[in-house]
C-alpha cells in the first residue's frame, strides 16, 4: 500500500518504524532518560532504532555520547531547511541505534515554525522517507507544549508518557490530553497512548505508591506494568555519555529499561 504524507503515519507494513513520542510537558520526569534507555534496550534486542532528540537542550544527543559541536548539524536543519533525514543520522551511537541529534539551535525553530507553511508536519515529513530503515523511531520531546511539541504529537503513531513519581505527578496531565486530541481530530486521528510509564519510582515510601495508585485510577491498563525505579546509576550514565546498559549492565536501572522494551514490543 503506498502511504502518501495526507494518509495516516500509522506503519503499514511490518519492515516500516513505529514511531513512539515520549511526552510530558512538565521538566524533568525522565524523558529523555526513557528515551535514550529504551532505545537502548530496544537495539540490545536487536531492533533498528531511531532516536530523534528534539529538545533544544540536547539532553538525549550528549546522553549517547554526541558531542554538540557548533557546526553538528541537527533536526534544526531537518524541520526549517528541508535537509534530509539520511543527512542527519548519525549511525550507531549504541548498539542498534541511530540518533539525529540536537542543539542549542533548534531553539530558534521554536519560534521560526510559527511563520512556516504546514508546520506541524516538519518533522513527520521529516522522518517519512526513513521510517523504511527502523522498526522503531523514538522521539524526546522539549518540557513545553510548543511548536516542537505539536510536531512529535503529528509525527507518533503513538506517545509514551513518563510521570514523576511525586507530588503534583498528575499535574499538567489535563492540558497534555487536551492538545493530544486537537492533534488527534485534525492532523493524525490514529494517534494514541502506548503507555504511561512511572519513573524515580521508589517503592520504600507510600508516597510513590499512592502516586501510583492514582495514576492507575486515572489512566487503567495503559500504564506499563514495569515501573523505573530511582537509582543514582540512571542519573550518573549521561555525564559517561552511555545508556544505563553500557554503564552499570546489571543494575535495576538497566533491568527496568530491558523490561519496558519487551513491554513496548508486545504492545506495539
Ligand atoms: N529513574 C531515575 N532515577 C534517578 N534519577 C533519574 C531517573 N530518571 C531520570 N533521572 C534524573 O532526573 C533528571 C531529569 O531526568 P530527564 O532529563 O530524563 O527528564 P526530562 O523529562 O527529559 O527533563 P526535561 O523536561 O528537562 O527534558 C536527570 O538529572 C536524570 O538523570
Ligand atoms: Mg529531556
């Protein structure tokens, strides 16, 4: 079946990416931790794997050991000057696993997206002609409901929440549901949640388990039944520029993230 960029993202043919957007507009609840870690796990099992970063920050492109020089070339290039994805891969930065990566400029595309034709499609347009290549590509999304963000939710067949275990976990949630289905009903009416993910899950205060609780009050079955726990490892591995699988392999960090990527296959 020939899939045309009007038609729907969602992968029809069995050597054809599923594309997984990991979202939350709300800082620091370990997107770009689950983004980088599961693709990890992902290629450890032997699938292809694509991890877009599209955070400015940069935080998934360092994490696997990219190096943001000033003239990388990054999604930037990718979503405001037409380059191809193939131009922008860099190939292995794991086993199994390609990146195209982010800067610092892809700040600026934020605001430049405003005046652009078709603007929420960049990246799915993007990642089109590549989605042959990877059986998954992974996208890390920026802290902020913005332009970058209403392209990942266009781009997914579909999203992986991660939700802090904490206070005020559900926080945000509401505004995060209501922009997924504006997207849903006019841009991409087969998106859907493949799973909230709990993360810094620590199971020795009831705090973390009440969260839980509510969480799965909220959103039922759709939460993945592995929870991350919090280790000091998954917060130690970036600054080595390695996955959790290359810098403490047997750890419960590497052990979670090899569970959820046999989660995400099963229900993918
Ligand atoms: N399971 C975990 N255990 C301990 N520390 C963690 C865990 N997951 C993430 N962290 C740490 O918490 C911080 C936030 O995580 P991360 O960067 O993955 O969140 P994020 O949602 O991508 O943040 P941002 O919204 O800024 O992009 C980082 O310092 C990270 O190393
Ligand atoms: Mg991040």
């Amino acid at each position: 079946m020939i899939q045309t960029s009007t038609e729907s993202n969602h992968a029809t043919e069995s050597n054809h990416a599923v594309v997984l957007v990991i979202i939350n507009q709300k800082g620091g609840v370990g997107k770009s931790t689950t983004a980088v870690n599961l693709a990890a796990s992902l290629g450890e099992l032997g699938k292809a794997v694509l991890l877009v970063d599209l955070d400015p920050q940069g935080n998934a492109t360092s994490g696997l050991g990219v190096e943001k020089a000033q003239d990388l070339q990054c999604v930037y290039e990718g979503l405001i000057n037409d380059a191809e994805a193939e131009k922008l891969i860099i190939r292995g930065v794991t086993p199994g696993v390609d990146i195209i990566p982010a800067t610092i400029n892809l700040a600026g595309a934020e605001v430049e997206l405003m005046n652009e034709y078709a603007r929420e499609r960049r990246l799915a347009d993007l990642l089109q002609p590549v989605r042959p290549n990877y059986e998954y590509i992974l996208v890390d999304c920026p802290p902020s409901l913005g332009q970058l963000t209403i392209n990942g939710l266009t781009a997914a067949d579909h999203l992986i929440i991660p939700i802090q275990c904490e206070f005020f976990a559900l926080e945000g949630l509401t505004k995060l549901l209501e922009t997924e289905k504006i997207v849903k009903t006019r841009m991409n009416r087969d998106l859907d949640i493949l799973g909230v993910l709990m993360t810094m899950y620590d199971g020795r205060t009831s705090l973390a388990n009440q969260v839980v609780e509510e969480v799965k009050a909220h959103f039922g079955n759709t939460v993945f039944k592995t929870k991350i726990p919090r280790a000091v490892r998954l917060a130690e591995a970036p600054s080595y520029g390695k996955s959790i699988l290359a810098y403490d392999p047997k750890g419960k960090g590497a052990t979670a993230y090899r569970e959820l990527a046999k989660e995400v296959i099963d229900r993918g």
